[in-house]
C-alpha cells in the first residue's frame, strides 16, 4: 500500500473550507441636480433595497439574487431622471476590507430590526390600550390584522437582505411571534363578545 503524507495544508483544506469572499455590485451614480425629485427618488429606492452608502453616489450592494431587483429599479430610476449608472463587480481586496463591507452592511440590517422591534413595541401598546378599553370589535380586529401584516411584510423584507445575520435578527423573529399571539388572545376576545359568550 502507498504511503500518503497529508500535510497541514491538506488537514486545513478538508477541515475548514476556505470561504470565497463575498462579492460585491457597486453602483456609481450621477444625476443632474435638478429635478432634485429624481435624486431623492434614487435615493429612496437604494435605501429600500439595502444599499449601502459608500460615498457621495456610490453604492454597494452583496451580488447576489436577492437584490437584484432593487438594483435594476434603481437604475431604471437614473435613467428616467437622464443620469449615468455605473455597474462594478468587486470584493474586498484582502479579507480584512471583505470582513469591512460585511460589518458595514450588517449594521444596516441591524439599524432596520431597532427599528423593526420598535414597531412591534408600538404594536403591543395599541393591542395593550385595545383590552383597556375594552374595544373588542369586528373593525378593530381588521386594523389590528392589517398591522400585523404590515410587520410580517417588513420582517420578511429585512429577513432577505440580513444575510450576514445582524445579532437581533433573532430576537426580532421572536417578537413578531408574540405579537401574532397576542393578536389570537385579541381576536378570541372579539369573538367572544361578538357570540355572547
């Protein structure tokens, strides 16, 4: 039987796979300033989708599938206002700028779940005030739904674009879960009072 040296580099490869740097779009952006509407518009919609600012007009954004559609109607909203895009791929030039840019994005995400968990807070209240009060109707049942929904909608948005895991990514999750029973224990008592009971 052959021998067969196996090396440090061979342990190091079979053990811990070395991880590809993530790659990167970068969207350089220029724009006549006025309309300032059509800035403001882009703007908006690079936010939306999770871009993160590197500098006056340009923008990064992980390449990958998720955020290709924020990226193309961002685009389509510079060309609308007669701007120039300029599309890059890259990555960070050594692992300690790719470990840069991940932190950086990550803290977007976690800037959104605050403000995610905020909302949920305020939700809770107003469900809180609902008992109080003891406004246990068909139309307040409706609104408080259509709340609900609205955060699903935001949790799942944030969700996609967390791809780095921002450290109350988790909690956010569990939150919106309370939430959604506190909506049921709502939603028994409006039926309740609805039948009689």
């Amino acid at each position: 039987m052959p021998r067969i040296d196996v090396t440090r580099a061979t342990v190091k490869c079979v053990t811990k796979p070395e991880q590809a740097p993530t790659e990167w779009t970068v969207l350089a952006v220029r724009l006549p300033a006025e309309p300032s509407r059509h800035r403001v518009a882009v703007w908006r919609e690079l936010r939306r989708a999770g871009a993160l600012s590197l500098g006056q007009g340009v923008w990064a954004l992980p390449a990958t599938p998720a955020f290709e559609q924020g990226l193309d109607r961002a685009v389509a909203l510079i060309e609308r206002g007669e701007g120039e895009a300029l599309l890059l791929q890259a990555r960070g030039r050594d692992p300690a700028y790719s470990e840069r840019l991940e932190d950086l994005f990550t803290a977007g995400r976690e800037d959104e779940w605050t403000e995610f968990l905020s909302e949920c807070g305020k939700y809770e209240a107003e469900l809180d005030r609902e008992f109080a009060q003891e406004k246990f109707t068909l139309a307040e049942l409706d609104e408080e739904e259509q709340s609900l929904e609205r955060l699903r909608r935001w949790f799942r948005d944030v969700k996609l674009r967390d791809l780095f895991g921002a450290p109350s990514a988790g909690r956010a999750e569990q939150k919106l879960k309370h939430c959604q029973s506190r909506l049921e224990e709502f939603a028994e008592r409006v039926y309740a009072v609805a039948h009689g009971h």
